[in-house]
C-alpha cells in the first residue's frame, strides 16, 4: 500500500512547485491519472498512486522515501547532509569539504558548508578581503558559521547547562580536567541565544548540507546522513585519530539510529618506480641514498595502509593521492599569502584539469552512491565525473 494519503501527496506536489502535468509526465502518466491520486479517498474516482510510481516520483525530485514522516508531515527536502572529518587537525577534513561542495554547486544544487573551524572564523569575520576571494573561488557554496545556526532544540540550553557546570566545579581540578568547558562556550552562547536560523531551516533550502564541525562527534551523529572519516596515509597518528573517532561514534549510536561511517583515505602515494628518476642523478652514492629513502617511504606508506586496514573501518573505493598538495603548492607560487589557497579556495576551480579534480569528482560521484542507497534509490544522485580519462583509484 502506498504510505501517502491524497491530500499528502498534493501537498508534496506543490512543495516540489509542480504542475499536475508535470508531475504526471515525471512518472509517465497521464494528467488524468495523476489527479485521480490526488483525488479524495471517498470520491468513486479515487485511484491510490502505486508504490512504485510514488518511489519513481521521489527518485525523480530527489525526495526521501518515504515522503512522509512518522508526525504525518511531508519530507518534501531532499537534503543530503554530509560530514569529512575525525579528530586530527591538519589532515585536509576543510579542503575535501569545500572541493567536494564545490563540484556538486558547479552541478545546479544548492549546497552549503555550515562550519565551526577556526580559520573560517577567523578569515570569514576579520579579514577585510574575505568578501573578494568569495566572488572567485567556491563562489556556489554558501558559508555559514555554526555559531549562527541554531542546530537542534535545546542547545542553547545544553550550552547554558555546560558553562554552569564547569563553574560549580572549578574548585575540582580532576573533574575539570575529564570535564573541560566548551571551546569558546561564552561566545557560542551568545550567538545562539540571538541565532535566526536552525537547521532544520536549512535543510529546506540547500539540496547538500557539508558539517566542518572540529571535534563536535555528537553533532556530527545527531545531523549526518553519511560520515567519512579522513586517513592520511602518510599519517600514522591520522589513523589512531581515525580509530578513536570510529569508536565514539559508534558507542553514541548504541540504540539509536546513525550515520552511515566509511573511511576515506588521503595522501595514498605508491613510490614510483627507480628508473623515473635514474637518469636525473649521476653520482651512483647519491642515487644508492635515493632509492633507500624511496624504499623507506614506500615501506611506511605500506605499514600506515596496513594499520589502516586492520581499523576494519569500511574504506571508500576512492583513494586520494598526494596531488591535491602538490596543485596546492603550485597555486600558491609566486603569490603573496593574502592571495594564497586558503579555506574557501576549490581545488577544482583551482586546477580543473588536473589528477587531483579528477580524483574529487570520483569521490564526489561515491559519496552520492551511497546516500542514494541509503534512501532506497540504486541509481547515482548526480554523475559529475569523467570517467573517460582516468580510472578510480583502489586499495
């Protein structure tokens, strides 16, 4: 039986700003037909639109299925929220985020970043050229600080309950310790309590919503549809990083529904072979101490992937590789730092021909794979890649 009553499935219909045509002609009916689901269910011309074609109609407008929510109320967003993160700082959770963002905004959906990292604040409120950088690279997206957002109810008053607790106890240095007060708590607070928007708000408005929330893990399960935990495959501690944050998320689910969790590997160089830079170097003891530190690295590479693997965290079939540093560093030659890659920069605005690009849009295309499977869909949300040039990158 299908889970939506006539009067719903109107509803959702105008939600989606469709004619009763157009709708019909989305799940190859006749116009006639589709005003007979919309049709009062005591009226002799009632017919109940099919499963099928109500899960069609959904797959088509990028709806969740079912439509409608426990309280009856119609789910007419479709908005995916995704998370790039783990604990570690400087493992590039921010530029993934923004580079993903930024390809599926070049694809006509409305996507923001709802971020809390300290260069964001930093650039997005003091820095007097932040407003020119945002006219050029990642121009799509839209930023927005957490600070600004009310992100569920009842969190200025967990804030309030938090500061209060961290004073009742400061003549306990123990407790303080195992319970150190929120980073920048008094400020939060202070901008929640006059915060205009909350997050469900958003969800209506943007079709992908990215969290940059810096070491927030309960936000990060309460909000997220999907969860990719970043592992640096130069990086041993990025992979401690990475286990430890698997592990909390997955105690906080403990019987209650989550995210998706899958990990995504950064920084994966397979060491080239000896005779790519044999002939450069002529002194036979330089090239002997040259291939012992290609050896080295290609063995700690080999050791990080291996510590990677036993994590038995599920790994995306993306592997990112060192060129996204390497077109970084290219960018930034030449130019002065207030004009260098900075957080709201794209890298595939940056260097849209390049390996790395190519690398984001496969990843891209994945993390799309997934959520649609995740709302019962078995086709791509969106195709952004051009799979024609290079193929994905495996383990």
């Amino acid at each position: 039986m299908s889970p939506i009553q006539p009067h719903q499935l109107k509803e959702l219909r105008k939600a989606c700003g469709l004619t009763v045509g157009k709708a019909a002609l989305s799940v190859h009916v006749h116009e006639r037909t589709w005003r007979t689901y919309e049709t009062d269910v005591d009226n002799a011309s009632h017919i109940r639109i099919p499963q099928g074609r109500l899960m069609a109609f959904c797959e088509r407008h990028e709806l969740p299925y079912p439509p409608v929510g426990p309280d009856g109320q119609i789910m007419a967003t479709g908005c995916k929220v995704l998370s790039i993160t783990t604990y570690k700082g400087g493992v590039g959770k921010s530029a993934i985020t923004v580079a993903v963002a930024g390809v599926l905004a070049s694809t006509g959906r409305k996507v923001a970043i709802v971020s809390n990292d300290r260069v964001f604040n930093l650039q997005g409120r003091e820095d007097f050229w932040i407003s020119a950088r945002l006219k050029g690279r990642a121009r799509s997206i839209d930023f927005i600080g957490e600070d600004d957002v009310l992100m569920y109810p009842g969190e200025v008053e967990h804030i309030e309950q938090a500061i209060q607790e961290y004073q009742h106890a400061q003549q306990d240095p123990d407790w303080v310790t195992i319970n150190p007060l929120p980073d920048r708590a008094h400020e939060k607070l202070l901008s929640k309590r006059v915060a205009t928007q909350t997050f469900e708000n958003l969800k209506m408005r943007y079709d992908y919503i990215f969290l940059d929330l810096n070491r927030d893990l309960e936000k990060v399960r309460l909000l997220s549809d999907l969860v990719a935990i970043v592992l640096d495959n130069s990086c041993i501690a990025s992979v401690w990083s990475a286990g430890y944050f698997h592990d909390d998320l997955m105690k906080s689910q403990l019987n209650r529904p989550g995210p998706r969790v899958c990990g995504l590997v950064t920084n994966h160089a397979p060491s080239t072979a000896f005779s790519d830079f044999e002939e450069y170097i002529e002194d036979s003891e330089k090239l002997e101490e040259a291939r012992s530190i290609v050896m080295m690295v290609h063995e700690h590479q080999a050791e990080i992937l291996q510590a990677i693997r036993d994590l038995r965290l599920p790994l995306l079939r993306t592997f990112m590789t060192r060129a996204h540093l390497m077109e970084i560093q290219i960018h930034n030659r030449g130019r002065l730092f207030e004009d260098s890659f900075c957080f709201f920069n794209s890298l595939v605005e940056i260097a849209p021909q390049s390996v790395a690009s190519d690398e984001i849009r496969r990843l891209t295309d994945e993390l799309c794979s997934i959520m649609s499977l995740r709302n019962g869909s078995t086709g791509l949300i969106c195709s952004v890649s051009h799979l024609g040039a290079i193929g994905t990158s495996h383990a």
